[in-house]
C-alpha cells in the first residue's frame, strides 16, 4: 500500500501504481512456478546439483518477492519518469512510450543483465537454499527486464492512451504534489528570465534528439 501511495504521488495516475504490482506480481509468479517446477522434478533437479527432488524452503518465496519487489519498481521508476516527462511535453501517451522505451530499455536490460549473471552464480552454491533463491530470483529478473518492463508495460499504456495518466480530480486535490527529480518544482518557481532561456534552448534540444535519433 505504501508504494502504490508513493507511485500515486509521483506519476499523478491511478491506473500506473495499480499496473504496476500486477505486472510485479506476473514476475513473481513466473519466478514461483519455475523454482518450483525445478527443483520437484527428477531430472531438473538433477541439472541443477541436488540428487533428486527437493521442497521448497518456506522463507524462499518471501525472500524472492521482498528483492524483486524492490528492483522492479526501480526499473518500474525509471522508464515511467521518461514516459511521463515526454507525456507533458507533448501530450501524446504513443508518443511518449515510444520515447520512454528507447531512453530506457539498453538501461533496463544491461543492469537485469548483470543481476542474472549474478544470481546465477548463487546456482553453483552446494546449500540448497542458495540455489532456489538464486535460480528464482534470475528468472524474475530476468521476465521483469525483459518481458513486463520491455513488452507488457509499454503495450498496456499504449492501448490505455491518456486514459492511463486520469486521477480523479478530488484525488488531485487532496494529494500534494511530489516530483521525483525535482523538474516540476523547479519548473514553477522558474523566474521569467529562465523561463525565456529554456524556450531558446528547447528548439537547440529537439535538434539535436533528431540527429541522435537519424
């Protein structure tokens, strides 16, 4: 409840916390079934190290949701901040995904990249508590980073369009305002001077994003 308040605040949506645990919850379930079915099978648990079918320590699964939890919505965090700030500028939320993805996905992926190659080290463990939490949290990591982060939530936000960033309006006022980076808050208390530097250098900004992008 916690982060979907904070998630409220800072993306200003209420559709966005809420698709963001469930996607949370499809990478965690994908994790659940593989360890599962890894280690309660003859020949899978046998690839993995341990002689034969194993169950399941009963603090695995918790320990998997409690670290997933907190790496996707880091990842969560940083690809919406991209997809909201371009929503603002333009208005488009097609637009705006598409932007978000490009600046994020080679991010997103090498760090779950990382992660995976070390979870995957914690395999090699002889103890086999080791070995399911480090088999399970490279699958949700991985699943995370690639398939939610990559494909389902770009595509849920394309198909929700502006309806995806919609806050009641009492909400809207009973809620403060909170900016992740502090560009909102900066923003208002811009004075006119600044205000007319930064729509100088816009043009020079949108230029040089077209020659990156070509």
């Amino acid at each position: 409840m916690l982060s979907l308040f904070f998630l409220l605040l800072a993306f200003r949506s209420l559709l966005v916390p809420l698709k963001a645990v469930v996607m949370n919850v499809f990478s965690i379930l994908a994790a659940f079934g593989v360890v599962t079915y890894a280690f309660n099978h003859d020949w899978t648990a046998r690839l993995i190290g341990p002689e034969g079918p194993i169950p399941i320590v009963y603090f695995v699964p918790l320990m998997m949701f409690a670290t997933l939890f907190g790496l996707s919505m880091d990842y969560e965090v940083f690809l919406m901040t991209h997809v909201r700030e371009q929503w603002k500028e333009t208005n488009d939320p097609r637009e705006a995904v598409v932007h978000g993805l490009a600046s994020t996905a080679r991010v997103i992926t090498s760090a779950a990249m990382i992660m995976v190659s070390v979870f995957l080290a914690f395999v090699i463990n002889g103890a086999p508590t080791v070995k399911q939490f480090g088999l399970g949290m490279a699958v949700a990591v991985a699943v995370d980073a690639t398939v939610v982060r990559c494909v389902l939530v770009p595509a849920i936000m394309s198909l929700l369009g502006s309806s995806g960033w919609w806050l009641p309006n009492w909400m809207e006022r009973a809620t403060p305002k909170f900016s992740i980076e502090g560009n909102e808050w900066f923003a208002e208390h811009e004075t006119p001077a600044e205000q007319a530097n930064a729509l100088q250098e816009e043009p020079e900004v949108h230029h040089e994003r077209r020659r990156t992008t070509e």
